[in-house]
C-alpha cells in the first residue's frame, strides 16, 4: 500500500469521525436527560480527538486535510430509544471499518493510531448499549419546553448554529495546515470556542421544540493562514458580532438575549486575538488593510 492509499483510508477516517460527531450532538441537543446527555457529550469529545488523530496523520505523511462528511453514515432517529439505537450501530459500523483497515495497513504509526481508536469505539458501543437499557428500563419520557412552538426564533437560532458551525471548520482547516505555534493556537482557541457556541445554541432548539439544522455548511477557506484570510477572519469575527448584538436586540426572550450577547463579546475578542496574530505575520501593516 503505498503512502496515497494510506492517505486516502485516513481521510475517510476523518470523514467518518466527523459524521458521528454530528450524530451525537443532534442527540445531546434533542435529548433532555442530561444523565444522558453527559455522557454522549463526553463520548462525541472523544470522537473530537479521533478526527484531529487521523488528520494529523495525514499532515504528517504529507496530505491535505478534508473536512467532509458521510452523509449516509448519519443516522439521527426520531425519539430517544432510536437515536441511540443508531448510535450502537454507528459504533459497531466504525469497529467493522477500522479493523479492515488494520489488516491492509502497513504503516507501524497509522497501525497503532487504528489499533487504538478500534480500542476506545468498542467502549463507545457498551456504553450506548447500556444507555439504551436504561431508557428502556426506566421508561424515560422526553421532555420539552412547554409552549408553542416559535418558528421564527428557532430559524434565528438555526442561522446562528450554521455560522457556527462553518467557523469550526475553518479554524481546524487552519489549525491542521498552519506553521507556527501562534497561528495553531489561535485557530484552536476559536474552534474550540466556536464548538462550545454551537453546542449552546443547539441546545436551546431542543429546549424550545425545534430541530437543530446540522447540514454540511460551506467553508470559505481552502489554503491555510495568510495575511488576507486572517483579514477575512477578522471580517467574519466582526460581522458575527454584530449578528448577535442584532439578534438580541430582536428577541424578547431573556435568555436567547443574555446568550447572544454572551456570545457577541467572545466574537468581539476572536476579532481581537486575529488582529494580534496578523501583526506577527509581519507581511502588511494593520493600517493599510484593516480598519481598526
């Protein structure tokens, strides 16, 4: 097998990875127990740490990191029992697809890396399987806010958890490609909080009735960091908060509005961290190109 192919199976790995992620925050965010929720939400965290792995790994033998999904591996389901039902098959499909990889593989490093996440997806399993035992034992009803159903701001809260959503996968694009240590730092620390933005608001669409829109979005960056993308990051940055600070000014609910505006002021300080990181780049002057 030469280093393409091995490239190849790690790229589906990620893509694989990202599509479990994406199943079980639709869980977390439709799921009211948090019993329950807490442990898929500690699963998912895993799974996070499976996808940087893998594409790593591909960093490392040279490739470029693709964030995609695979859509038909999504599985959501309609009410509890058969969201995790799901779940328990997604961990099964994952032990399935990895231990063929294991056995084609060459690579010591690539080998050990399958070897491990086979290890971590089998726990995975046993935990769903006995997630779901316990609903059915215990005959856990779901529970939503009571109240009609607001399409408007569950629409609202929807564009939101897309550009979210979108902005985690352009800072990991940015954090897997970048070079130096700020540049990775910066674009973790977004990402990271970006993912925390995302699992709020996807909570609250739960909470309030609604379905979480969790469709591939479009990203905007392709080529890593340059001096122009952080100038359009930082565009973005500022655009973003100035959505929040909007949308709150819109709403009546006092807790989407201490949400928002929660949110707006660590939109407000990524602005300011990329500003900091385009100074180092050290290529143009703020002055000339960004308004500050």
């Amino acid at each position: 097998m030469n280093k393409k192919e091995v490239i190849d199976i790690l790229l589906y790995d990620v893509a694989l990875e990202h599509s479990a992620i994406i199943q079980y925050l639709y869980n977390v965010f439709l799921i009211g127990d948090p019993e329950i929720t807490n442990e898929i939400e500690s699963i998912a965290r895993q799974e996070m740490r499976h996808l940087k792995w893998f594409a790593q790994k591909v960093v490392d033998l040279g490739g470029k990191v693709s964030l995609k999904r695979i859509e038909e591996a999504i599985k959501l389901g309609e009410n509890w029992e058969e969201m995790l039902k799901n779940d328990v098959n997604a961990e099964e499909e994952a032990i399935k697809i990895y231990s063929s990889q294991l056995e084609v593989v060459k690579d010591d490093s690539v080998k050990k890396l399958l070897d491990r996440v086979i290890n971590d997806e089998m726990r995975h399993r046993d935990e769903f399987t006995e997630l779901l035992e316990a609903i059915r034992q215990k005959k856990i009803e779901e529970k939503k806010e009571s109240g009609e159903l607001d399409p408007e701001i569950i629409s609202i809260l929807n564009k939101l958890l897309q550009k979210e959503y979108r902005l985690i996968l352009d800072y990991l694009y940015h954090f897997f490609h970048s070079k130096t240590w700020r540049e990775k730092d910066t674009s973790l620390d977004i990402a990271i909080e970006s993912m925390v933005h995302m699992g709020e608001l996807g909570e609250k669409i739960g909470e309030l009735g609604g379905m979480p829109d969790l469709s591939l979005p479009e990203t905007r960056h392709m080529k890593g960091f340059t001096p122009q993308e952080v100038i359009e990051d930082i565009a973005e940055e500022e655009r973003a908060k100035n959505t929040y600070r909007e949308e709150a000014q819109k709403i009546t609910k006092e807790e989407l509005v201490k949400l928002f505006k929660w949110i707006e002021k660590h939109e407000d300080y990524h602005a300011q961290r990329l500003k900091e990181l385009f100074r180092t780049l050290n290529r143009f002057t703020v002055g000339s190109l960004i308004k500050e």
